[in-house]
C-alpha cells in the first residue's frame, strides 16, 4: 500500500488501514523512528457513548495502588 507525503508533511493512513486497527479523525499516535523507518503507535483513550460506559471504569485501580504501596512498604522494611 502507499501513501503521498503533503507540502505541509502530512500522510494519509489509507482507510482499510485506519478501518483495521479502529482509529478515527482526533486519534493522537506515538511516532517513533528506527532506523530509516516510521512507527505510528494509536494511543487509545477511553470514549464514553453514555453514562453507562463509565460504569466499572475504576476497577482494578486501587488494587494496583494498595500493591503499589505494599511494594514500596517492603522496600523500606528490607532496607536500613
């Protein structure tokens, strides 16, 4: 597949790609060079349609803090 770079430096992504890995117009991208070439990584953010989609959303985050803590809780019993 190709593509055309603009005057303004802009690329098109075709749109079966952009259709295959679900990204639309707004989405930010992590761009990372290696070597010669190009990596556009999507950063997926979290959309809500409705309310009802926050719904859950915090799973999960105040284990991950807890564990966090206890990590560094550990770190400071084991050293002087």
């Amino acid at each position: 597949m190709k593509t055309l770079l603009s005057e303004r430096g802009q690329v098109v992504i075709p749109k079966k790609v952009r259709e295959s890995i679900k990204v639309e117009k707004g989405d930010e991208f992590e761009i990372e060079v290696v070597g010669i070439n190009i990596v556009l990584k999507p950063i997926k953010r979290f959309k809500a349609q409705k309310w009802q989609d926050y719904i859950g959303i915090g799973d999960g985050v105040a284990d991950a803090h807890l564990k966090e803590k206890q990590k560094e809780k550990e770190k400071e019993d084991v050293c002087p």
